[in-house]
C-alpha cells in the first residue's frame, strides 16, 4: 500500500513528466521563438555579429591549414 510520501512523489513525477513532455513537443520551446522577427534590431545585429565571425574564424582555419601544409609538406 503506497505511502504519503510515495504518493507525493507519484505526482511530483506526473507534474515533471507532463511539463517536459509540453517542452519537447514541437513549437513550445521559447529558444527562437522571435528569430524570424524582422523588426528586433536586436536580433538583426546578433545575426550580423554571428555571421561576420563566422566566416572570420572560418577564413583563420582555413589560412592556418594551407601555412601547415605548406610548411611540413
């Protein structure tokens, strides 16, 4: 026979598993909820910042690899 305290955790664990089964369902996350958004400056110029580093560090590995080979090859 269950106790109280095994009772709790039962709807403890029903609370939990309801919530992350609401997370993992498609359109409930939070994370790029407004990332097509337009009109935030915000995210225009995080976009800009992203893109720009990117291809900068992609520039440095691929300079770092063609002075590798061309020195030890």
């Amino acid at each position: 026979m269950p106790s109280d305290g095994d009772s709790q955790r039962t709807d403890e664990s029903r609370r939990i598993l309801a919530r992350v089964s609401g997370e993992a369902e498609p359109g409930s996350a939070s994370i790029g909820r407004g990332a097509d958004d337009p009109a935030d400056p915000v995210e225009k110029m995080g976009m800009r910042i992203a893109r720009v580093l990117s291809m900068a560090i992609t520039v440095a590995v691929i300079a770092w690899c063609v002075v590798y080979i061309m020195r030890y090859f």
